[in-house]
C-alpha cells in the first residue's frame, strides 16, 4: 500500500494552510481526487478554450505540451504562428498559476515542478470524441517510484458522462501501480481507446464525475480513473497539466518529452 501524508503531518501544517481548508485537505488523501468549483473565472476558461481551439489540428486529435510553441507546430504545422504563441503562453500561466502552485504545496509539502500539459478536445462530430480512456494508473506512464505524480484537469466546458467526462474508482490511490496491459495515451490513434488498461481490485467502486467550466480537478497518478465517449452535440475540451514534487523522478517518455519546470 501506498504511504499517505498522515493525521500528524495535517495537524502540524494546520495552521498554516491558506489554499485549502482542513476537509480538502483529507478528502484529497482519502479519495485520491478533490474537485474545486469556481477556481478561476469562467472568462478565463473561455479565453483559453478558443486560443486552444485555434490552434487544433484538422482533426482535434489530443496534443501534448501545448505550453511550448515547437509542440505545437510539430502536431499542428498548419496552424497560425501568432496564434500557437498566445495559446502556448496562456497554458504556460495556467501551469504556473500562484494559486494551484499553494493548492498543490499545501497537499504535498513540498515545492512543485510541472512536467506536461494534454489537451483532449473531444471536439463534437470528430473521431476523436469517440475516446473513451481505458481504466489506468497516471503514474503508470511515468514510473514516480514514491507515487506523486499529479494531474490537475481544468474542463474549459461543461463536462459530465454524456460529453466524455471522467470517472474513478475512489480511494484507488492507495494502491501501488498495478498489474496493467500497455496501451498509447496521448499518441492514440483515432478509433483506439488509450490508457494502460489496469487491473481494478474488487474493492474500489467507480464514481462519476460532473464538472463546470471553470471549476478544477486534482487527481492522485495512482488514482485508477477512465473516461466516457463523447456522442453527444457538445464538445468537452479538457485541459490537463502534470505536476511532482521538486526532485521526483519521472520517465520522460519516449515521444511525450516530459520536462521538469519550477514553479517559483
Ligand atoms: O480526458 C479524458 O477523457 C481522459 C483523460 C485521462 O484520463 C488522462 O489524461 O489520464
């Protein structure tokens, strides 16, 4: 089992907690997720939304690292420079949000570095609104041998099981990285479901996840979660950036090309 930050590590850091109250602070550790509603503004969300969206390729497959401009070019050669330039500078400052960087610092106790950022259009219409995520592990792309690896979603629409949202298996996060059959994340082909499909311990019942624009949610790398297809007239962009503790090690990856940026 994994070793969570325990009731003594919460009563010594108590007083000092200005990001997230008591109760965050335990449901975090005992579902392995917290939602934050109303975490930055709905204008926010838009602005970022319709940057991301100029700069989707002709099939808004998933794109990775779209914080750095040379990604974006590379997935999305067509797209307009100026353009890959807002948008790579605005999920830069999501990533480096002051905010979440407290939020996350609160619940680890340490200082953060992000490594990636995911965007998942699942764009209305397309064959890519199709995927529905196979049940995995996070941390079973990155190998963070002390199980910190995070992923902080902001859903830049509405998002709930009709348009492709998520689910969990709550308190899932305690396992350690399960037994899993490899499968392509983010580097999916369309028709193909990605995700290390892992197995999931008879204990764990799964949990559906609504969210608004605007709203935020921090999940656990070893919190065993999926998603649904998108059949439905919205579309359910999801933005998704990867975080760990300073000095955590983390594979690369062959093709995802994480890299370590601090947040201070
Ligand atoms: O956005 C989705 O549909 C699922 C994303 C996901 O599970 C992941 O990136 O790990």
């Amino acid at each position: 089992m994994v070793i969570n930050i325990s009731e003594n590590r919460l009563e010594e850091q108590r007083v000092l907690m200005k990001f997230i109250d008591e109760n965050q602070y335990k449901l975090y550790w005992e579902q392995g997720y917290l939602a934050i509603e109303q975490f930055w503004e709905t204008e926010q969300a838009d602005r970022v939304r319709e940057s991301l969206r100029k700069v989707a390729n002709k099939d808004f497959s998933i794109m990775l690292n779209v914080d750095r401009d040379e990604d974006l070019e590379n997935q999305s050669p067509d797209s307009d420079v100026y353009d890959r330039k807002v948008a790579s500078k605005l999920v830069r400052e999501v990533q480096l949000n002051k905010r979440m960087a407290g939020v996350l610092g609160e619940l680890y106790r340490r200082e953060m570095v992000v490594v990636q950022s995911i965007i998942i259009y699942k764009e209305k219409g397309t064959l890519f609104a199709d995927q529905a995520w196979n049940p995995h592990q996070d941390n079973s792309y990155v190998q963070s041998p002390n199980d910190m690896y995070i992923a902080v979603g902001y859903p830049l629409l509405e998002f709930s099981p009709e348009n492709g949202g998520l689910y969990v298996y709550p308190g899932s996060h305690k396992e350690e990285l399960l037994p899993m059959r490899p499968v392509e994340g983010a580097r999916i082909k369309a028709g193909e479901s990605p995700g290390n499909i892992c197995e999931i311990p008879d204990q764990y019942e799964k949990k559906d996840i609504s969210l608004n624009k605007g709203d935020v949610f921090i999940m656990h790398g070893n919190l065993i979660h999926g998603s649904y297809s998108n059949h439905s007239d919205m579309s359910r962009p999801f933005l998704i950036t990867n975080y760990l503790p300073d000095g955590e090690f983390f594979l690369p990856g062959k093709t995802s090309n994480r890299q370590a940026i601090s947040l201070k």
